[in-house]
C-alpha cells in the first residue's frame, strides 16, 4: 500500500469512528429501535414515547368492529382485542424495531414489538391468541400462529367475522369467517357485522363517513369533529375514531368545514 492510500484510509477509519462516537450513524441507519412504556391505541398498534407503530403483520378488529361469538351474540371484538394486547404487555418496558413505513396507515411505521422478559414477540403472540389475522407485508413469522389460531377457533375465530381491512372499507359481501358461520343466516350475520347505527366505542366521539369525493384527495372517507358545523348532520357514520391521527391513519380526511375545537 502507497504512503497515500495508507493515509487515506487512515483519515477514513478516523471520521466513521468520529460519526459513530457522536451517534450520527445511528440516527441515519435503516433499521431503528425504540424501547419504553407502551400505550396501547387498539388491536395493532402500540404507542412508545411520540412513535406510533402497527405491529408489523398484524391486523386486528377496529375498535367500533363487533362480531358474533360461538353463541350466536354479538360482542365488541375491537375493544376486546385491544385489551387483549393490554394484558400481553401487563405495564412491562416495550422494544419495537422499526421494519418500514406503513403506506396504509398514515405516518405510522410498522414494527416487531416485544414486552420485557418475553421471547415471543407481541406480534405472534396476538395472533396466536385469534384476536388478530395475519397481514401483508410481513417481515415477522407470523403464519404458524395464524394456521394454530384458526384451527383451534381460538379468540374471534371461535364465532364469525369479517376480516378487518372489509370493515374498514365497508365491503358488506366480504367473505364471512370463523367456525360459527352459517350459510343458512348470511343475511341476519351481516346485519350484525354491519348495523345501521354503529355503536360509539368508548372516548371516540369522531365520526367518519365513506365517501366517494374523498378519493379526490386520495382518501376513502372524511371525518367530523366535535364542534364541527358538519357533526350534528352527520348521522349514521360509518366509523368512529378515538383521535384525528386514528382518523387520518385509516384514510380519512377532515372535512372542510372542520376546525379544531377550542
């Protein structure tokens, strides 16, 4: 090696250790982490300090979803399944590693999430449980879960449902899952999985509506705030939201005439 290329790598290897003391490399590497106490915000997605990630393939019920149990009853499985993850996390320090954006869900970025002391993360762990369906893109194992959950009728796969992602769209003649499902009771099944009136889940007062014209936007639905001239008008909505950045993750937009309660 020359006098020159000896001193060129030198002076190289000098600045990568000066970028990794000062934690520059860190902060522009692809893959990052993030460990703290989790607030849980539904079935999926998990709150760590200001970060908001969905856990990465997983897709659980909306919080406004209901299904049918084993019984023939409906039950809010949304709600149960958020507290399902809940428990699994029992006020243990969280650790996401972050695998991506996630397109479909606004800014929020998907990642493998594991409570303290686990090693199984919460991302299996959920779907074995059948409070969630395995989804794309998927950078975890999470089908040997997702095959023993549905065998097993365990969680939601005990009664019937609709996936999700068909709820979220209002796809009414999506296909009807679980091991209580009866052909002969297609049409009283959807009226439970779909009612007119949905019911409002707990402190989610924001109400949204499918809608054509929001796809202008690139949206498939416009929410409406409290103290909004659209709220009282707006009857029957198609989902309910906790918050604007639950609204806006599900492809909603605010409607125009909607400012910011004071």
């Amino acid at each position: 090696m020359s006098f020159q290329n000896f001193f060129a790598a030198a002076r190289a290897f000098a600045l990568v250790s000066l970028f990794a003391s000062s934690g520059f490399l860190a902060s522009i590497g692809p893959a990052s982490a993030l460990t703290g106490a989790a607030t849980v915000r539904d079935g999926n997605s998990v709150q760590v300090g200001d970060v908001t990630y969905r856990l990465d393939g997983v897709d659980a019920p909306e919080l406004d979803q209901v299904c049918i149990d084993n019984q023939a009853d409906s039950w809010t499985c949304g709600i149960e399944a958020r507290d399902q993850l809940s428990k699994l996390i029992s006020k243990r320090t969280v650790r996401c590693d972050d695998v991506g954006p996630e397109k479909s869900f606004g800014k929020r970025h998907r990642a493998i999430c594991t409570a303290e002391g686990d090693k199984a993360s919460l991302n299996e762990q959920l779907i074995k449980l059948g409070f969630a369906l395995a989804r794309e893109p998927v950078r975890v194992n999470v089908k040997p879960a997702a095959t023993e959950a549905k065998t097993a009728a365990a969680g939601i796969w005990k009664g019937c449902f609709v996936a999700p992602q068909d709820f979220r769209s209002g796809k009414k003649d999506a296909a009807l899952l679980g091991a209580a499902c009866r052909p002969d009771r297609d049409k009283e099944i959807r009226a439970v999985l779909f009612p007119e009136e949905l019911v409002m889940p707990p402190s989610c007062s924001i109400k949204g509506k499918l809608a054509v014209r929001a796809r202008v936007t690139g949206n498939i639905g416009i929410y409406h705030l409290r103290g909004c001239p659209s709220y009282p008008a707006t009857t029957k909505p198609d989902r309910w939201f906790c918050s604007e950045d639950d609204a806006q993750a599900a492809g909603f937009r605010k409607a125009y005439n909607c400012r910011r309660p004071k």
